[in-house]
C-alpha cells in the first residue's frame, strides 16, 4: 500500500518531534517509529540540555569549551550558530510546555555542571530530563491535526531515484522509504516530498552500551545503501560511568553526578583522575573513559568506583531521584556506598554528513540529532550538547523546507511495490541471534576505547564475513525486525571499521596504539565514506 505525505519523519525523539510540530504548519506529516512513541533515545537522557540561559554564562565560554571537547574537529560556524541559536530553542521548548527544575526560590532555573563544561549550564528536569522532553513533544504533536504517528512501524529502506531508474549522474532524489509495518506482517511505500532522517545512534553495535534496544544504527545502514555520504564514524563515545551489575540492564549513572562532585576510585579507594587532566573527575569523557579503562587494565579489576556519599542522602535524593532509587533496586545506597561503573558505548558522533541546515548528500533528505554529523561534536561531544543540536538543526531544517517546498513536488516517478518473491519464512532464528551476540563482541573487543591496525583488520575479516551471511539470509527469507537490525548493526559495523582503519592518528575518541599522537597537519579532516568507497 502507498502512503502520500509532504513530510515523511523517521523516529520519534527530540529531533523527529520537533521538526515534525514546525513541518504541520506547512503541510501533512507522517511520523514512523519502529516501536511505541516515547520510545527514543531522548526518553532515557538523564543529564540535561546545555545551553547560555543566565548573565554569569557567556557565549564565547560555551563555544570554547565545545571547540576543546571536539578535539581540533569541530566545524567552528556550526559551533557558533548551534550554541548562539540555542536560547531560542530552549524558550520554545518551554513554550510547547516543558518543565525544567528551577531553584528553591522559584525565580531560575537549577543549572547543573557536567565535564568538559566550564559553567553550570545544564537545564534539567530533576535526572530525566530526556522523559520530561519527550512527555512535552508527545502532547504537542497529538495536538497537531497533520500530524499521523504510525507506531510499531520498522522503515526497511530509503527510496531514491537512482535506485528506481538506474541513473546514478547527478545528484540523487530521496523519494521516500518502504516500511515494515510489524503487527500487521506487511510492507508500506511510504512516498514524500522531504524525508527527515531522526533515528538516532547505534550503541547497540556494542557488548556494553548504555543505549535502549532501539539504537541499532538504522538511519546510517539506510543513508549510507541508498548513497549518502557517511563522517566520522570511528568516534564513539564511551560514557566513563554506566553502572556495573549483570542485573542492571544499560542503566547510566549520569554526567552531572561528576558534576555535583563525585570522585572516581579505585577498589581500594584510590582518586586517579588527578594523574590524567587537571579538571579530574569534570574532564571531557573521551580523557576519563580512556583513563578507567587503563586503570582496570592495570589492575585487571572489572570496575571502578564512583563516590559521591560525602553529599549526604538529602541532597542526593533531592537531586537525583531516579539514579538514588534504581541503585536502591540493585542493593547500592549511593549516599553510604560509592557506585560500580564501568565505560559503556555511550554516544555516536558521526552519522550522516549534513550542511548547516540538516541536508544531506542526497536532495530531499535531511538527518538531525545523533543520526547526522553536523561539525557540532568533533571528535568528541561535549556533554549535553546533543539536545541542544538536534533543536537546532530540526528548526534550521524546517525553515530550508519551507523555502523548498512552493518549488518542491511529488516526483512523478512510480516507485514499485516491495518484493517479497521467492523469500520464505525461516526456521533457522539461531543464525540471527548468533550473528548478534558475535558482532557486538567483536565490536567490544577489537573495536572499542583503545584500539590498534590488528585489532581492526582482525574485526574487518570477521564482520564481511557476517555481513555474506546476513546478506544471504535477508534475500531469502521473509524480513523480521530482528533480521532487519541485525542487518544494520552489521553494516554500521562495517562503517565504524572503515572509518577507524582511514584515520592513522589518535585524536579525541579514537585511540590507536599504532599512532599514538595526534596528527594536525594530515587529519584536521572528517573521515567520509560511502558505499562506492566501501565496495
């Protein structure tokens, strides 16, 4: 069945939403998520939002401590429209009716300080920020009658132009996407004159992540089969604290604990972050997630300690009530026991290449918030910093698309049904479970805060080996969501390996043992890849 719409949103966080609420003014809005609404990556960010929002902050002071974050890398315009343009956002998102934490006294908001920031900037609600902003959204976007939500809604693949007619000169047309519309077992063609790529991150490439089920890379793995142009992708970001218990699922202990003056520890109760930066624990999360991960080398303990007891139980419950209680579940009282942690696969930093107004390689594309690289985050992202980008660049793709739009219609072109001829229903679910669990410990072994060229031609056998596999078993067998992601993971795989065997030097989240150093006069550049170049 074909879907016509003018706006076609793929994924229902910060990113999607809010270019979704500005794009009703314009024209119908179709939004597909692949499971239910709220879940996104935006549901679970505890920390905050940064952003100048008082006199004793300033621009400059933002802009500088995002520039030295990303590591030499960071496009400096972008820096400055993202950080100049924030306030802005942030008083819209108030408006839409988001509720931050404000002072005692009621007349300020309550600002918190994460690492690598040199002000208390932080907006937050309570330690779920990202719940409060995602609730907000929701109930905006319901009350937008072009607005049609589709949940449980698996997008399969971007359509383009190219991939229709055979024609591959010239810039390519994104026309639309077929999705899998899961409760019901059968393929959508969803056709629109813009198509927003609002997916999120692939933390789920990994064995440790502190990332929901959901992130397994999908808008790179379409972006990057349809043609797009692919940056950056070798800086993954491990948060330094996720908590360290087989029963606690992905659960992160969040940047602004550090903030508020937890020291990190050894098991014997040794402080060590004093050895690596002078700001210690409030370091950028590239320094402190290296520095745990050679301290548990060294000692070959399996965690490090996060202690934050000397702020008392008041304070602590009052703050962070969320962390306070879900510690409590897995026996930890952080106001009496300092926390087990450990780094987790936190954060993508590269993603689609985009220009300043969230257009990607391909006309009719867009991709905003964690999916794209924009030239905010460099080669490391400074906390908090991700929500702000994904207002910014939703609202800066809003208005390229009603400056396109008069002149923008439906291609003509007919896009064909999707194909399920000679695929058949598969029995052998072992293979995809296999394949999962064998890419993530790959990508954790091999791949991971430090690596070196074995480590990374050692991944690179092993995951095109997989990828014939999954390949095979996809042109085979009808599609289920898990063969889909698996899919995914595998190619977005692929492109972190790739990138990280382009860059030969160590800046910012990539660490190779063979080049140590960093390298400014041969890689002040983006890695960029795409599928020509992967071939």
């Amino acid at each position: 069945m074909e879907k016509e719409y003018d706006f076609l949103v793929l994924g229902s966080g910060i990113a999607g939403l809010s270019f979704a609420i500005k794009a009703a003014s314009l024209g119908t809005v179709a939004v597909v998520t692949k499971k239910s609404k709220v879940e996104s990556n935006t549901n679970y960010a505890q920390g905050g939002i940064a952003a100048v929002t008082n006199d004793d902050d300033t621009f400059a002071s933002h802009i500088q401590d995002t520039l030295r974050s990303g590591a030499g890398l960071c496009d400096k315009e972008v820096v400055r429209f993202v950080v100049t343009e924030g306030p802005e956002r942030i008083k819209e998102l108030i408006e839409w009716g988001v509720h931050f934490t404000k002072t005692e006294e009621e007349d300020a908001y309550d600002l918190g300080r994460e690492g690598g920031h040199s002000r208390r900037r932080v907006l937050h609600a309570e330690d779920l920020t990202g719940r409060e902003i995602e609730r907000a959204l929701i109930e905006k976007a319901a009350s937008k009658k072009n607005i049609t939500i589709h949940e449980n809604f698996f997008t399969i693949d971007l359509i383009s132009r190219s991939k229709i007619t055979g024609n591959k000169e010239g810039r390519d047309r994104c026309l639309g996407a077929y999705v899998f519309d899961v409760e019901r077992n059968v393929v959508h063609t969803f056709r629109a004159r813009f198509i927003m790529l609002a997916t999120g991150g692939s933390g789920k490439v990994y064995l440790i992540t502190t990332n929901p089920d959901i992130a397994t890379g999908d808008g790179v793995a379409m972006a990057y089969r349809a043609g797009a142009d692919i940056a950056n992708m070798e800086f993954m970001q491990f948060h330094p604290t996720c908590l360290y218990n087989p029963e606690a699922k992905s659960f992160l202990i969040s940047e602004a604990v550090r903030g508020e003056g937890a020291r990190l520890r050894l098991k014997n109760g040794a402080a060590f972050m004093e050895r690596y930066h002078p700001m210690k624990e409030l370091a950028p999360r590239d320094v402190v997630a290296h520095a745990i991960d050679t301290e548990l080398k060294k000692s070959g303990d399996e965690y490090v300690l996060l202690d934050i007891t000397h702020k008392g139980k008041d304070f602590l419950v009052k703050r962070f009530p969320y962390i306070y209680n879900r510690c409590l579940e897995f026996g930890i009282d952080m106001a009496a026991d300092p926390i087990p942690v450990v780094p987790a696969a936190h954060y993508q930093c590269g993603g689609v290449l985009v220009d300043s107004f969230a257009g990607a390689s391909i006309d009719g594309l867009f991709a905003c918030g964690e999916v794209a690289c924009t030239g905010l985050h460099g080669a490391n992202r400074l906390a908090s910093n991700s929500l702000l980008e994904a207002l910014v660049f939703a609202h800066r793709a809003f208005t390229k698309a009603k400056e396109l739009l008069p002149t923008t219609k439906t291609d003509p072109i007919s896009i064909p049904p999707w194909d399920t001829k000679g695929a058949t229903e598969s029995d052998e679910s072992i293979v995809v479970s296999h394949n999962w669990d064998e890419i993530r410990m790959c990508m954790w072994n091999y791949v991971g805060i430090v690596r070196s060229d074995k480590r990374l031609e050692r991944a690179k056998r092993r995951i095109d080996m997989i990828m014939k596999e999954i390949n095979e078993y996809y042109r085979n067998f009808t599609i289920t969501t898990n063969l889909l992601e698996l899919r995914n993971i595998a190619t977005v795989s692929a492109i972190i390996i790739e990138c990280s065997r382009l860059r030969k030097e160590s800046r910012g989240l990539h660490y190779n043992l063979d080049y140590p150093d960093r390298d400014d006069i041969n890689w002040l550049r983006n890695t960029v890849v795409n599928k020509d170049s992967l071939c």
